[in-house]
C-alpha cells in the first residue's frame, strides 16, 4: 500500500452560541462521546446544576450516575447499561470507558442521575481493522467564546457520516473577561470572571463555554477526539515555560497553574482516564487512516528569541529544539513506520 502523510492543521471553525440556561437540571452541560475504537467507546457528561460555580453546585459529596447505550434513539434496544460515581475531586464529570463493542456502529447514550436523564448523544465506534470504506471526519478548534456566537458548531451538528471531529484544542480563552460595549472590537459576549489562574477558575470558564447550545449539539451528534493546545493554559506556553506578554514572565507558580489547568480540561473533555496523563495516542480507523494525535506543548521547549513576532535568534535555528520530546517523537517514528493507508498527524502546527 502506498503510505501518504496528512497533516491535519488548525481548521477556522470558530464561532458558537447562546449561552444555555441555567436551571435545576444537573446536566446544563451536555453530553458528549470521544475517542472512538472499533470495540470501545468513552461517554462524557459532568453533573453541574449552576455551572459557573466553584463546584457546579454540587457540594462536596459524590453523585451516582446511571448510563445507558442503545441501538435507537428510543432507548428500546438497550445493549449496554451501568454505573459510575462522579467525584467532587474531578468535578462531578463522568467518563464511562464502554467496551466489547462491535465495530462500525451507531449507538445512541443517555445518563440518569435521580429522576432526570441527560439529554441523548449519538456516537458510533471505529470501522473493523480490514475495513476499507471512507472515512469523513472535521477538524475544528480555536472557539474563542468572546470572539462570537459558535454558529459553525451547529452546522456540524446536522452534517451526516461523520466519523469523528478532531479538536486540535483552544477549547477555551484564558484571559480575563473584557467590557468593550459597541464599536470597532467590540465583544459578542464577555468571559465570566478573571484571569484563569486556579482549579476552580479554569473549572468555571470551561463550563461557560459549555453551556453553549450549539458546541452541546455538536458534541451530541459526533464522537470527539481531543488534544490541547496552550489557551488551555496560557497563551504560548511551552513545555515547564510559562507564555510571555511583551517579554515579561507572569509571576504566578506555573506548574500549579498548568496542573490545574489540565485537569480541569480532561474533566470537560470525553477523554478516556490514561489521557489526563499523557494526551498523545493513536487511533486507527479500518485499513484506511491511522490517527496520531499529538501534543505539541507539554514537552516541548521554550519559545526561542524571547517569544511572540521577533528578529530571529541563533535559538530559532537550533537542530536540536524538541517540539514534541523525544519520547513522543520516537513513539510517532514508530506508528508511522508500522501504519497502513493514510497516517494523519492530529495536531495544532
């Protein structure tokens, strides 16, 4: 077979919505499915009846939490159920690794928690190893909640065939909300609150963005597949190197910051739980496209030259500069050596 290399790079899918309301529901967030294989599937939701609060409004104990997958979007064919405890310590969110499933196919999924149910998803697994039919998928990210309304989400809500929707990341802004009412730059819709800074800062501003209806829908209709970027954290962090601005270090404790900031974006995200320590992985889809996604940021090395729009130092042509670390290059060295059909780098670059 001939072997073709794919670079699947920043896509401009921006926009999303009007923000959700806020009511008694514990599921003001949504649901969502990820990291589709041909046996297994994650199912994602996070308990969060006020969602902008430090803890969603859940207080401090754990929630039980039922699940269901079906073959109709009725519920009537149930072919697989169960429990999970979503804990105060990951923000009540759930991520149910479901496996033994035949490959190639549609489910619908619900949670239940008390007497409500969530709103349902639909998702499908991976084509079987040998399989060689087409394989359709988005590549999306950078959705800046002030920049506007997420209008390109719904869009892919309603497309049909989708195999999965590649997040290269900036699933959120960090920065502090802005008021700049009318006029040139003026903002669509102002973030909540500061700076990100802690745990429950970049917990509430995930949620925000959460809360809107269209990138809800988009996560409902789709099986996501999710790495990061730096608005995660910080804009153009790098590595254990905090992002500059003009120059200048930020002089909050970086490796707290980013810890946080990392856990609270698995705990929004449909990731399986070996992702919240190590993002990279593959995925291979039939006999067509092998997935790596990668990470381009936590291993990487300091911006060169002082960061930012800059007259080029001897840094900037540095051989020996690591984007990836070299555990990860040798880990992709080696799926792309072995892969069939199309090897796509699921990346950020």
């Amino acid at each position: 077979v001939r072997r073709r290399l794919m670079l699947a790079a920043p896509a401009l899918l921006l926009g999303v919505s009007r923000g959700g309301a806020q009511g008694a529901t514990p599921f003001t967030l949504g649901v969502a499915s990820g990291d589709p294989r041909a046996d297994s599937l994650v199912l994602w939701t996070r308990l969060a009846p006020t969602p902008l609060e430090p803890d969603g409004g859940m207080g401090p104990a754990p929630a039980t939490l039922r699940w269901e997958l079906a073959e109709d979007d009725a519920f009537r064919r149930i072919i697989r159920r169960g429990e999970t405890t979503a804990l105060a310590e990951e923000a009540h969110s759930a991520h149910v690794e479901v496996t033994g499933l035949p490959p190639g196919r549609p489910f619908s999924y619900r949670f239940l928690h008390g007497g409500e149910a969530s709103p349902s998803g639909r998702t499908r697994t991976a084509p079987a190893p040998g399989d060689a039919a087409p394989v359709r998928f988005l590549n999306a990210g950078c959705q800046n909640w002030e920049h506007g309304h997420f209008t390109a989400w719904a869009h892919a809500a309603r497309l049909q065939d989708i195999a999965f929707v590649f997040h290269y990341g900036d699933s959120i802004y960090e920065g502090a909300g802005r008021a700049r009412p009318g006029g040139w730059g003026a903002l669509v819709r102002p973030h909540h609150g500061g700076a990100c800074l802690t745990l429950a800062d970049y917990r509430a501003r995930h949620a925000q963005y959460r809360t809107d209806a269209d990138l809800q829908a988009a996560h409902a209709a789709h099986p996501f597949i999710c790495t990061h970027d730096d608005h995660e954290v910080e804009n153009n962090w790098a590595g254990e190197h905090a992002g500059r601005r003009n120059g200048v270090r930020a002089t909050t404790d970086f490796t707290a910051r980013r810890a946080a900031a990392l856990q609270a974006w698995w705990e929004h995200m449909p990731l399986p739980r070996a992702a919240r320590d190590r993002a990279f992985r593959r995925l291979r889809f039939g006999a067509l496209l092998d997935l790596h996604v990668l990470d381009t940021r936590r291993f990487r090395d300091e911006q060169p030259c002082g960061d930012g729009a800059r007259t080029l130092c001897a840094d900037a042509f540095n051989p020996d500069a690591q984007m990836l670390g070299r555990a990860q290059e040798a880990w992709l060295h080696e799926g792309l050596a072995r892969g069939p059909g199309w090897q796509v780098l699921a990346q950020q670059v």
